[in-house]
C-alpha cells in the first residue's frame, strides 16, 4: 500500500508564489511507486484548500492551485488535512510557514512532517535571533546592527552609521527570498531602506556588505548530520534579488564551487556545527559569503530551502550522488524518525 505524503503549499507570507513553484518541483520528483500525494493550498487569508490528488507523476503542464484561482468552494477546516500515517512536507517559506507556526500546528495534529522543529523553525527564520544564538558557539558573522520598532529608526541610523561601513543590506529578520531586502549605498538613503523593510517585520538587521562570493552548504540530517560540498551562485546582476532568483533567473551554479580544500572542510564544519547549535532537523541550507582574502561568514540559514527547478539544495545533494527522488524520500524517512521520537518523549 502507498504512504500519502500531503503537501502543503502557499500560505499567507509574501513568499507564497516561491512555494507555489517549490510545491509544483516536489510534486513532479516524488516516487510514485511508493507514494500519493495529496495537495492542499493556504490561501493569503489563511484558508486551506483541498487540492488535487496524484497517485501518478503529474503531467509537465499541470498547475497547483494559487490565490488566482482559488476555489472556495472547496475549503474546509485546517484539520482535516490529518490523515493517519501520512507524512507532511510543509512547503511553506517564510512567516506562518517557517518560523514555528505550522510545524506547531502539525506537532498538535500529531503528524509527522518534513523540516524543522518548532524550535528551529523559529530561531533561524528571526535573524536576528540567530545571530544571537550563533554568536554563543563562534560560527563567524558579518558585523550587523539590530533595529527593533519603527520609532527607532533614528537612534539606530546614528549607530549604523557609527559602527558600519556602506553598502549595507537591511533585512526584514523575518523574511526570506530576498523580500524587502535592499542594498544602500549611502547614509542618506538609508531611512528609506529601513522603512521599506519595516513593511515586512519590526524586526530588522542592517549588515555590514561585504565583498563576497555567495557559497552554500546543504545539511541533511536529524542526529546524524551530513553535510554536501558548497556549491556558488554565480551571478549575472550586482545584487542577488527577490526578481533575479525567480523572475528573472538571473543566475547559475557552481557545483561544485571553486574554493580551497581547507576552506571547503571549514565551511562544512560550520554549516554543521550551526545546524546542531539551532536544534536543526531534516533539511537546512546554510548560506557564507566568502571574501577574497578567505574570510567567510555564515549569511543565513534557511530552514527550509527552496525546491524549484532553480533550486541549489537539491542540486547539491544531487552532486553527491543523491538525486532529487531519492532525497525527498530520505527526507521522509527522516521526518518519521523525529516523530516517533517527539511522540517516544511524551510517553
């Protein structure tokens, strides 16, 4: 008999057209000897939707559901999607999505999901937050000021401008995909940055811009971590933006990246060692800026990483010698072991 493996896809953050793309990649790469899969969308409002069904290997031109053409008609209430013995993949970025919300949810509905935990969940969608944590253990960071509420800004302008070099990058903490994040290269187009942040979250980190190549790490694992080789986003426009990863496709991968072989190991420890520090399980993508004198920093982690054709996590595995199929199911796999340890603890 199949497992069902439900995806969940949408939501209600300003990333929901990444996962309508990221659920469309994953629906077309499952095993379907040895799964159906079933799709529910969240709208923008927060409703679920029942979507289609596939006990076969969805045709090229086959479309999920998305907030244009919803069908309320087919709605139902957020715990209907339990079904026993069933494992989810909360396709899901960004706020509501990734930082607790849903995974808290589905721990409540008792069923196992793919991704992280509510504690990680929570810590590494809030960067600032991770920062916090990550500082604690010595991965290395760029220098950043946090700026928290709006009626701040002022104060917090004067200590951007005390403690960091431009260009600097304003980032909503709670935020992914490149969303309300912008380059400013000059004091006085700062406030503006800060305010188009504050759209998204009243949490913000202004970091230092460094002069870097973008290197990537993917992490698989629950106790057992494994990290891949780094891969490089080797990009066609100044700043890598929301428009350029999925609009525009204004990139391409190196993988493996060019870098040394020490740096390589160094960058594999700490990708490591930061997806062990936040409590990581399933999947992580952790993202270093590496300089031209060999300094690197951890960027971010992203908890759950995308999935599109575009997509550098699966490419990276796939480089290993794991392919995509294969690591959806490990992935599944990985999700049952946590469950069945998560309900062991409450016994």
């Amino acid at each position: 008999m199949k497992e069902v493996l439900i995806l969940l896809y949408g939501g209600r953050s300003a990333e929901r057209d990444v996962s309508v793309l990221s659920a469309e990649s994953v629906m077309r790469a499952v095993d379907y000897s040895k799964h159906t899969v079933k799709t529910f969308f969240i709208s923008h409002n927060g409703d679920f939707i029942k979507t289609q069904e596939f006990d076969e290997k969805p045709a090229d031109d086959e479309k999920l559901m998305t907030n244009i053409s919803i069908d309320l008609s087919a709605k139902i209430k957020p715990s209907d999607i339990y079904e026993e013995g069933a494992v989810v993949f909360p396709v899901l970025h960004g706020p509501m999505g990734e930082d607790g919300s849903i995974q808290g949810f589905l721990e409540i509905l008792k069923m196992p999901y793919i991704g992280p935990n509510i504690t990680a969940a929570s810590v590494t969608m809030d960067k600032i937050m991770t920062k916090h944590v990550l500082d604690a253990v010595g991965v290395p960071q760029v220098p950043y000021v946090a700026v928290v509420g709006s009626e701040s800004i002022n104060e917090k302008m004067v200590e951007v401008n005390e403690k960091l070099t431009y260009p600097v990058f304003v980032k909503p903490a709670n935020m992914g995909s490149s969303v309300g994040v912008s380059k400013i290269d000059s004091a006085d187009k700062l406030e503006e940055g800060l305010r188009e942040a504050f759209k998204f979250d009243n949490r913000i980190a202004v970091e230092q811009g460094v002069d870097a190549r973008e290197i990537e790490v993917a992490v698989l694992g629950n106790l057992n971590v494994k990290s891949t080789l780094a891969g490089e986003v080797v990009k066609d426009v100044a700043f890598y933006d929301y428009n350029s990863k999925y609009i525009n496709n204004k990139i391409t991968m190196d993988i493996p990246a060019h870098v040394d072989e020490k740096i390589m190991e160094e960058l594999r420890f700490y990708a490591e060692l930061a997806y062990r520090t936040v409590n990581g399980s399933g999947l992580s993508r952790c993202d270093f800026f590496l300089t031209k004198d060999g300094k690197y920093y951890l960027n971010e982690i992203n908890a759950i990483p995308g999935f599109t054709q575009y997509s550098m996590y699966p490419l990276l595995w796939e480089n290993m010698g794991l392919p995509y199929a294969d690591l959806i199911e490990q992935l599944i796999i990985l999700a049952k072991e946590a469950f069945e340890v998560r309900e062991g603890h409450l016994k």
